[in-house]
C-alpha cells in the first residue's frame, strides 16, 4: 500500500509510535480494503470465521498484504478465512 510523504500509516500514531489495531469477525468489515472485495467474498470471509476464528492486525492488513493481488496474495490467503 502506497502512502502520501506526509501521511503517516495508520498504524503510526501522532507521535510516531506504533498503534495496535485489532481486526477480527466483529470489525473486519471496516477495513478500508475490505471495500475491494466483492460482496461475495466478504459473506464467505463471516462465513467460515464463524467455522475458523481469526484475527489479524493493522500491520500485516496494511503493510504485508498485497491488495492489488487479492485473493491470491499470499498473506491474504494465510490471514482471512478461505471458502474451501
């Protein structure tokens, strides 16, 4: 993910240290980078959480996870759970 110079990760508070930020079956749809996906695959992403519990973090969302190569990114397939 590609950030302005000015713009600090979200991840980043004001005063430069990192923020933990959880992201689970609860909140998982308010990712930003969500919103790429189909409604479709956000439904089996809620379906199968309730088979397979997940959780991931800012970190790995925003700075390990290739967007523009989901759903075979990688980090993306390890992270959120997968229809089958």
């Amino acid at each position: 993910m590609k950030y302005h110079a000015n713009d600090p990760p979200a991840f980043v508070s004001n005063n430069g240290k990192l923020r933990y930020q959880a992201y689970s079956l609860h909140n998982f749809r308010k990712l930003p980078q969500i919103q790429r996906l189909s409604e479709t695959q956000r439904f089996e992403i809620e379906v199968v959480g309730h088979v397979f519990p997940f959780k991931t973090n800012s970190y790995v969302v925003e700075e390990l996870i290739d967007w523009d190569n989901v759903p075979d990114d990688p980090m993306f397939v390890l992270t959120f759970p997968q229809r089958g």
